[in-house]
C-alpha cells in the first residue's frame, strides 16, 4: 500500500524533498515524487509523521532562504 502527501514549495525543490524523503525510507525504492500546479505529490510506501511532515517542510524552507543570499 502506497501513501501520498502532497507540499507546496517551487519546482527548484524538487531534490530538497527527495533528500529529506531518501533520508526518512534509505532502503525503499517505491517514493516518487511529482510537481504538479506548484504542489509536490510524494507517494511513500508508509504515511509520514507528523514530525516527519514539519521536518520536510523545514527543509523546503531552509532551502528558500538559501537561495536568496
């Protein structure tokens, strides 16, 4: 069974949200991820927590303030 989370972020974060979601399942090969209306829809063989939803949007954020300096 497959589950999908969709984040809002730009299509420049696309290897942000991988990372941190090869991070989370280091072993799976099922996680896409697809942009689609300026939303990432992530399907993951298991349903993020909370914690790991906060910490993947915190990632997408950290990479917007990145690319502004």
């Amino acid at each position: 069974m497959s589950f999908v989370k969709s984040f809002s972020a730009r299509y420049a974060d696309e290897d942000t949200i991988y990372g941190a979601l090869a991070k989370i399942f280091p072993m799976e090969t099922g996680i896409t991820v697809i942009y689609q209306r300026g939303r990432f829809i992530c399907t993951t063989p298991r349903e993020l927590t909370r914690e790991e939803t906060s910490a993947i949007k915190a990632a997408i954020k950290a990479n917007h303030y990145g690319d502004e300096s």
